[in-house]
C-alpha cells in the first residue's frame, strides 16, 4: 500500500518509528538483518548505532533503507555483534528526531530445529481487493503461529484469513489475508513463529491508500499444453497495458520462489495485441504434479511501485499420458 499524502506541516513531517523492531538470521546468506520500519513525509537523514557508536557501512555491514522501511544486515554475526543497538531518524527540514533502543543477543550454538526465513516478508493483492501479508520458514518441527494487530491479538476466526500451507522439504508458507482493506486496517501487523527450539517475529507495516496507477489486465489469464517438436509444455500466459514502456515482470513459483530462465523454464516478454501492450508468458517443459500449486506473475512500473499481481492455481493430475490442467483465473489490479 503506497503512503498518502499529507500536508507539509512540521506535525506531518516528524518520523515515528514503528514497534516492534524484527530481527531475524537468513541461512542462506549467512546473514543477520534488523528490520525497522517508519513513518515520515519529509526524506528523514536515518542512523544506526552499535554500542553507542555509529554504524559504519563495510564489507560485513549494510545499510538499506527505502519506502518507509530501514534494514541493517551483518554478515556472519558472531557474539561480537551482540549488544545495544539504537536507531536515530531526523527530519532534514523540521529537525524533528524519533530515536529507538534495543538489544540484540547473538547465539552461537543455534538449535538447528528452530523456525528459519526461507523468503523474506512480502505483501500482494489477491482478487483485485484482498491484501496477502507472507513469507516462508523452514522448520522440522511443528509450529505456533501468533498474529497481532498493533500489540492485540487477532482473533482466530475474525475476518482475517490465516493460513500455513505445507510447500515439502520442511518449508512452509505463512500467510494472513485481508479482504478489502480499509483505512481501519492500516497498521503495524506481527507475527511471530515459534516451537521447542526458537522463535522468528515478523513484522508488517501497512498504511496509506491503494495506488491507482498499476497495470491493467486486458484479457483473462490464460493456461494452456504445447506439444512442439516432440516437447510437451505448460504456458501461462497474461496480457496487460500500464503507464511504463518498459515494464518489469517477475513470475513466481508455488514455494514463492523466482522463477529464473533455465533449461526447463522460458520467461518472454513480447508486444500485446493493443499499441502499449504487452504479453507475458512462462513456459515450463514436462510439468509434473511437484510442480502443482499457485503461481504468480507480478508486474511493476520501472517509474514507480506500482504493481499488478496475477494468480494461477494449477493441479495436474495423473498417471493419465496427457493430463488434465485446471485453473482458477484471479486479477489483480492494485499495488
């Protein structure tokens, strides 16, 4: 959801930090990051503090900070990078500061059967006006899921709808749905994970409006079986129009992974039927039933963040030579 907004009052411009502040360690990367995020219509100057001693950026350390979110990351943190860390944004034309403090214990021996970050956090809109809040874990054991909106926790059957889907290989998809959002909805979402081993807390920060400047669906989505030159594949297919002459398309797996061109997968960007449109495929050669589930084809603006997401679920079935392929069509049209 884009920030809205507002007047250029110094009441307007002073940062607020959001809480709680999430922190979390990426195996993959080797890597610890803290995420904070805030809010700030003015371009707030941001500062990170270890000790009490300002953060420099080097080959271990990285600072990233955009749209309302700051994020730290330590490579290979070690006990070292323990301790009091602070964060300090100040507003360039009002002087107003919003400063936050907390510590951070880094563990050596950490329990191998603790919940890990697969995916980072990430939001989409499903069905034009439901809001998905998500990301993926890796865990070997079961776990506890707790929501939270603004430190209350959600209700279980509320309107929100929370789910946890087994994607195999001990990895799973955590994801709250919020259908049509409205101004009463923005605010700062948590969830945490935990079992015998660990804990992970996850933090979303919504606000602001919907964007009205993401690209548009011409035609439905579309899923249809090639055979050419003796190899038989799947191809998803979207045709769409936006404000940018050269879009960015991403597609998605059903592990919510990105899908990259391969000797089994062929992403093609080409001119649509209407001047300014495009069509956008993903061909994936001999689909099998691992690879059933729910893609996504996210598109975005380059000039902007404006994006349009579009929804595939596909159930192959077999052992039928040629098997039959569902799909239920979802638009989405908001950012």
């Amino acid at each position: 959801m884009s920030k809205p907004s507002g007047d250029n009052g110094t009441r307007n411009r002073c940062p607020a930090l959001a809480n709680p502040v999430s922190v979390y360690f990426v195996p993959e990367s080797e890597t610890m990051n803290v995420d904070c995020t805030y809010t700030c219509s003015g371009k707030p100057e941001v500062k990170w503090f270890h000790d009490d001693a300002n953060i420099a950026i080097d080959e271990r350390r990285k600072i990233k900070t955009r749209g309302g979110k700051t994020q730290l990351r330590v490579k290979n943190p070690t006990p070292k990078d323990a301790g009091v860390y602070s964060l300090e944004l100040t507003d360039k034309d009002s002087g107003a500061v919003a400063k936050k403090r907390f510590r951070v214990r880094v563990k050596t021996g950490r329990p191998k059967d603790a919940p890990l970050y697969v995916h980072p956090p990430s939001e989409c809109w499903l069905d034009g006006n439901n809001l998905a809040l998500r990301f993926n874990i890796r865990t070997p054991h079961n776990v506890k899921i707790e929501w939270k909106k603004d430190g209350e926790l959600l209700n279980t059957f509320g309107r929100f709808e929370k789910t946890l889907k087994d994607c195999g290989g001990n990895e799973y998809l955590v994801q709250m749905i919020i259908p049509q959002p409205g101004e009463d909805d923005t605010g700062v979402y948590q969830c945490s994970i935990w079992n015998h081993a660990g804990r992970i807390t996850t933090v979303f920060n919504i606000e602001g409006k919907t964007a009205k400047n993401a690209p548009v669906f011409l035609e439905p989505l579309r899923v249809r079986e090639k055979l050419e030159n003796g190899v038989h594949s799947t191809v998803f297919k979207v045709v769409f129009k936006g404000k940018d002459e050269n879009p960015r398309v991403t597609w998605f797996n059903p592990k919510n992974q990105q899908v990259e061109d391969s000797p089994r997968t062929k992403i093609i960007l080409a001119p649509g039927p209407e001047p300014g449109s495009f069509a956008a495929t993903l061909e994936i050669r001999d689909y099998t039933p691992q690879d059933n589930g729910v893609f996504y084809c996210q598109i975005r603006n380059r000039t902007g963040k404006d994006t349009a997401v579009a929804e595939f679920l596909l159930n192959l079935e077999l052992p039928e030579e040629t098997a039959a392929v569902q799909s239920n069509e979802n638009v989405v049209e908001k950012s």
